[in-house]
C-alpha cells in the first residue's frame, strides 16, 4: 500500500511541475547532448499501475539505444521477459527535428509504412524534464496518447513517466520506467548498422 501510494504522489508531483515550466530554447548542441543523455545500454524496471486492481506489477529487462550517426536521433530497443517465457520487445525513435525546433517519439514500422510522430515536445531545464505530447489519437478508441517525460537524475540515471489522458481530459500514469545505466569494461565507441534502414548508428555508453 505504501508502494502504491509513493508511486502515485510522484506521478502528481511530476504532473504539477512539468506544467508549470516553460521550455528551452536549444542549440544543435544543446539538443543533442540531450539525446546522449538517452542513449547506451541500461538496466530497465517498469511499474506499471492496473486502475482495475488498484494494483502495480513490475518487470526488469534491458534496453540498447543507439545513437544516429547522422541525426540527432537515438533508436530506443526495450527487451523484456515475460512471467510465460515471452520475450516482448519495445521500439522507436526519440529525434530532435531542427525545422520544427521540438523533439519528436516515432513508433518503429516495417515493410516501408508511412512515418508517424506520435509524440511531440521541448527540454525542460530547470527540471531536467524532456515533456512530449501525444499529437495523434489512438485508432478506435476516444482517449488520447497523454503525454511522456523523460527525466534526469543526478545518479546518471533517467526516468520514463507514460501518462494516458481520459476524455476528460485528466492525466493519468499508467507505466514508469526506471533507466539504470550499465558501465561497460571499456568506454571505447562501437558502432552498429541498422541494415533494415540503411542507417550507422553509434552506442556510446551510459554516463
């Protein structure tokens, strides 16, 4: 009960402080050292809250994000085991768009399918908090996407609030991911090649 309490005083304290700053203007460098701040190989826990239960179960698994050689982009790749065996897997690109000036979520899709951002937003410093918006709907369904924030910590590692909103309007924190960094032997740069893409991408380890 405890648990589930703190898990849920800090969606609101996360909630209230986001919206009440205002974004950064950022530089090409600020922007990217942003997306470094993401990328490397982590130790993953999710919490996820179940509203039906008024319960929280949680999974470990790991992450690899590899950073765009070309871009300010980084391709996040979350791997986790399921209690039947089942290794489910998560994908997609956090970039920052120059022309548009904001940083962009964009699902992973194969067989050529039409790009879609479905998240879009701007760096927080004052709470080291990357907010991004839901900017499409979910197909059939009335609620929207909500909002995701990306948070720093002092530690090196970072925090992944997902928040759906109901068609009322109001927020609510369905999955938290807590990203620990994993400290390679060598601190050497490897590079890897999305062949899928036609896209070098480059691992720099966690700081």
């Amino acid at each position: 009960m405890k648990q589930t309490l703190l898990f849920l005083l800090l969606a609101i304290g996360s909630a209230a402080s986001a919206q009440q700053q205002l974004p950064s203007t950022l530089t090409y460098s600020d922007a990217l050292s942003i997306i470094q701040k993401i990328s490397g190989q982590w130790h993953v826990k999710k919490c996820t809250w179940h509203p039906e239960i008024r319960k929280m179960s949680e999974q470990e698994g790991t992450a690899t994000h590899l950073l765009s050689a070309t871009a300010i982009t980084v391709a996040e790749q979350v791997e986790f085991t399921e209690i039947s065996g089942t290794l489910h897997k998560e994908e997609g690109m956090l970039r920052y768009s120059r022309d548009r000036q904001q940083f962009e979520y964009v699902p992973v899709q194969g067989g050529g399918g039409k790009e879609i951002v479905l998240y879009a937003g701007h760096w927080h410093a004052p709470f080291k908090t990357l907010l991004l918006k839901g900017v499409v709907r979910l197909k059939g369904k009335k609620v929207s996407l909500g909002e995701w924030r990306y948070t720093f910590m002092e530690d090196g590692s970072f925090v992944k609030d997902i928040h759906y909103s109901d068609k009322n309007g109001n927020l609510h924190l369905a999955h938290r991911y807590h990203y620990i960094p994993v400290r390679p032997a060598t601190a050497e740069l490897q590079q890897t090649v999305d062949t899928s893409r036609g896209r070098t991408w480059q691992y720099l380890p966690a700081r």
